[in-house]
C-alpha cells in the first residue's frame, strides 16, 4: 500500500471515530485534507529537506536560533529536529493521523 493511499485510509477512519456534526461533514474532511498537507508540506515549505537545511532559509534561522538558546546545541526531540527529521523521512503514520483528526475536528468545531 503506498503512503498517499495509506493516509487516506487512516483519515476515513479517523473521520469515522471523531463522528462529525452531520452538517459538518464536508467541512470535517476538508480540515482534515488541510491539516494533513501541511503535515507534508510546511516543513520543506520551512527549508527542512532530505539534504539537511536549506542554507539561508527560515528552518536556518531556526537551527540558528535554537543553537545559541541552548549553548551551541539543538535540543534532541525539539521543534528544529522534529522538523528536520519529518523533512528527511517523511512524518509518520500516526502523525497524519492526529493532524487529519486534529484538522477535521478544529475545523468542524469552528464551523457549527
């Protein structure tokens, strides 16, 4: 099964467990489309990709940023690593997950 498709598996079901407002179906599934594209997107978006990150790009400020706060080093499990780490595998599973739930009921909740 290939990721994309994996991902829309994982979305149906999480759009069935949330169970949405009835008129807010539609919006439901589209936050939750939302969410999980900038799951993909927003950290190459950033700079963070396969090769390391961008030289001169926002994630570089970022890197920058996280260094000197914490003497010379970016801290294991932060903001910085997490987005690098998603920008050189991919996020996971359960990450497209929690963004489509997280996406569909912000949205549905926002909406109705």
């Amino acid at each position: 099964m290939s990721k994309v498709s994996a991902i829309i598996c994982i979305t149906l079901i999480a759009s069935m467990a949330i169970q949405p407002s009835e008129a807010g179906v539609g919006h439901w599934i589209a936050g939750a489309a939302a969410a999980v594209t900038a799951v993909a997107i927003v950290p190459a978006a950033l700079g963070f990709g396969a090769l390391g990150i961008a030289s001169g790009s926002i994630g570089a400020g970022m890197m920058s940023a996280s260094a000197i706060a914490n003497g010379g080093g970016v801290l294991t499990g932060g903001v910085v690593a997490t987005l690098q780490s998603v920008g050189v595998a991919g996020a996971s599973y359960s990450t497209y997950a929690a963004a489509a739930a997280a996406g569909g009921a912000a949205v549905d909740y926002f909406t109705n």
